[in-house]
C-alpha cells in the first residue's frame, strides 16, 4: 500500500486543501495535473511526497487525492465568488461571473463530482482496476471531445493526416520516454492520444 492510500483512509485534512490551494494561487495562468502533484511531492506534502509516479497505481492514487482535494476547494472557493477548472490539462482558479459563469462558460454538472469526492472509491482499486480505468477514461468522453483532447496532448490541430499523428506520436513518444529522462505521466497521454486519434478513429 502506497502513501497516498495510506492517506485517504480517513478525510482528508483542512491543511492538505490549504496546500493545494496556496499553489494553486502561486499560479495564476494554471497548471496541469502532473505539474501541480510534482509541485506537492517536491514540496514535501504528504500523501504526494510519497508517491511513485511511474507505478499506475501509485499515480492514479495521487491523482485521486488531487482531484478529491479539487473538487473540496472548487466548492470552497465559490462561497467566495471564484471557480476551479478542473481538467488534467489545466487546473486554475477563475472568478465567477453573473449567471454562474467561468470565464465565460456556463457551469455545468460534472457527474465526476460525487466519485472523487467519495473517498470509499479508492478501496477497491488495485492495480488491474488502474488498467482498466485507464483504457475506460477516453471513452467517457464524447468523440468530439475525445479528438479535441487527443489532439491538444500531442500538440496538434485540425486539419491533420494519419501520418502527421503518427510521426508527432513517435517525436513525442521518444522525447517523453521515461528511459531517456521524461515524464511517465506524460507519456501515458500521449499514448492514450495516439489511440483516439488512429485506433478509435
């Protein structure tokens, strides 16, 4: 068992949401999931401070605490007119406009809400069930969206070929091998990507 189940056993604690935040505010333009853990494990937060992040276990671990921990600050925040993106991508802090609007975009529901909130979720995840999320999360999205996100993570757009992807995958697959120094986080994107993008279709 991983630090960050070790932690999730009980509520998460007030000090925990006030770390995240307080890098959260250090970073008005956002940031993304993987740079915001790093930032947490660096610093010497604990659960993230003990978590492996080349293990999909370990990091889906920690990817839940954050994102537990998101959904707790998003609802903070509101009381004091602000919103949290709330995206792998792209974490920030925004002000809430009239109407309930983030940066111009209505709020909407997100049925991922009660699931990282309900710290019970982690209990039943071992390493088998990583995999198997994992290969689920692109399909949760709608194909629109799936292609506009696969497209973001290997740097592209619109119009594109297949042999434009597949070159940009090898390029960014190479660069973000965990072998040649890069970031498994990463490179675990841009094969999800490669996937939407050329077997999904």
């Amino acid at each position: 068992m991983t630090a960050a189940s070790d932690a999730v056993a009980s509520p998460v604690h007030p000090a925990l949401l006030d770390r995240v935040l307080e890098c959260l505010r250090m970073q008005s333009d956002g940031l993304t999931e993987h740079a915001l853990i790093t930032q947490l494990r660096d610093a010497g937060v604990e659960p993230f401070s003990g978590a492996r992040l080349q293990e999909p276990l370990s990091l889906f671990q920690a990817h839940f605490v954050l994102f537990h921990c998101l959904y707790r600050l998003r609802d903070r925040l509101a009381e004091g007119g602000e919103g949290l993106r709330i995206h792998c991508l792209d974490i920030g802090i925004e002000p809430v406009r009239e109407g309930g609007a983030v940066d111009g975009l209505l709020a909407t529901h997100d049925p991922l809400r009660a699931y990282y909130l309900d710290l019970a979720q982690l209990e039943t995840m071992d390493a088998s069930a990583v995999e198997a999320l994992l290969g689920e999360f692109w399909s949760q999205l709608g194909r629109d969206q799936q292609r506009e996100q696969a497209l973001e993570v290997l740097e592209l757009a619109d119009p594109v070929d297949a042999d434009t992807i597949r070159r940009q995958y090898r390029r960014m697959a190479q660069r973000h091998h965990p072998d040649r120094g890069g970031d498994t986080a990463k490179l675990q994107r841009i094969n999800a990507a490669r996937w939407v993008l050329l077997v999904r279709g």
